[in-house]
C-alpha cells in the first residue's frame, strides 16, 4: 500500500533555530497534507498542498510540494516554545481512496 | 475544533473482556475513521466508514470490528482485548461529500490500556 517515509524521527533545536520535516513517497502523490499534534493532544490539520511545486506560507511556516509531487517539506523559520509538538505529512492512497496514509512524523523539541 | 466527541477518554480493562469506543460527530461529515496511535508507528487505520451501515478495513484491522447505525456514531469494538491492543485510538472525520480528498479533523481521543 501507499507509504510516506518522514525523516527526522526527532529534533531538537535551540529557540530561534530553524526546523525542516521531510516527507518523501515511492509512488507520485494526489496532494499531501501536513498535521500538528502537541504533547498529549490529538492531530491538528496545518495545510493541503495539491500542485507541483507549490509552496504555501503560514507565519513562519513553509510548505512546500515538489515537482514530481513525490516528496514534500516542512520548514519553520525561528522556532518558538510554542512550536513543539509532532508534525505528520500524510497523503491519501491514490486518487480516488478516502483512506489517509501518515508518516511516523517527526517530534519537535524547542529548548528555551 | 470540529464537534467530535469520543468516550471513554480513558479506560483500564484486562486481557480477554470486550471493549466498546464511541465516537459522535455533530457536523454529518459523511466519513468516519478510526486509527490507533503508538510510538514509532504514528497513526495507524483501523477502519472507516463511508456512510450509514457502510465501512471498510484499514491497516490494521484484525482484532477489531465497527459499526455505525447513525450518521453521528461511529463505534470500535475489541472483541476480546490484547495487551497489544494497548494505545491512544483516535477518531476522526472528513467531508468528503464533494469527492475530494478532504481535510480529516481529530477527536480527542482514548487512552486504553490493556492489563
């Protein structure tokens, strides 16, 4: 079936540093979707890229889709306390499949 | 936040005793979805529903049924609970009346464990 493949597992960065996700598939993708999920929280959905290439802008948040539409990034520009938390790439299983495939994510430590 | 509800938020039951989560929507989103989430795995599908009496199986199945009799109330059975069936089960649901494939938002979800 469908996988996503999400490196790093984990990071920690210094307050102020920048952050990067990376979501890669075997398979070219419809669209890819990015969650947050905060300690002890349940997943909260970021953003929906569709189009090859597109990069989308949240903040301090960059999304970006590539070309081949077979891998995707997350980037954030000055990381904050407020940034923890695990960030999951996830993309539906061909076209037509109401079945979302996530990647084991990558966990976010902020130190202040 | 989307109106998702699920109960019990936390449960302790032991090995071998049936087990019933609910999980209620009041936004008639037409997708249901039942994933389980455990360390170095991420989220998991259990099984999802596409409508009334209507569902399908997901990755990892085996060792849990569903039901959804109503529209609002999508139910995760665990016939006979395993200590491998310890973790955090999450519901979510979609609108994906359109056919578009849709932003899927989270309830809240169950800690069970299984002793």
């Amino acid at each position: 079936g469908q996988q996503v493949m999400q490196i790093p597992q984990y990071q920690h960065v210094q307050e102020g540093e920048d952050f990067t996700t990376y979501c890669n598939s075997s398979t070219t993708l419809s669209n890819i979707q990015w969650y947050k999920q905060r300690p002890g929280g349940h997943p909260v959905f970021l953003i929906q890229l569709v189009k090859s290439g597109e990069v989308k802008k949240q903040k301090r948040l960059t999304f970006q889709f590539g070309e081949a539409k077979k891998n995707s990034s997350l980037h954030i520009t000055a990381t904050q306390t407020t940034d923890v938390g695990t960030y999951f790439c996830a993309a539906y299983s061909g076209a037509g499949s109401y079945q979302l495939t996530f990647g084991k994510g990558t966990k976010l430590s902020v130190i202040p | 936040d989307a109106g998702i509800t699920q109960s019990p938020r936390h449960k302790v039951t032991e090995t071998g005793t049936p087990v019933t989560l609910r999980c209620h929507q009041t936004e008639n989103h037409r997708y249901m979805y039942w994933y389980r989430q455990d360390p170095g795995h991420g989220l998991r599908l259990i099984h999802y529903s596409y409508g009334v009496k209507d569902t399908d199986k997901g990755e990892v199945s085996d060792g849990y049924s569903v039901s959804r009799s109503k529209t609002e109330d999508f139910l995760l059975t665990l016939e006979s609970a395993t200590s491998s069936q310890t973790s955090v089960y999450f519901c979510a649901i979609s609108d994906a009346w359109t056919g578009r494939q849709e932003t899927q938002y989270f309830g809240p979800g169950t800690r069970l464990l299984v002793l």
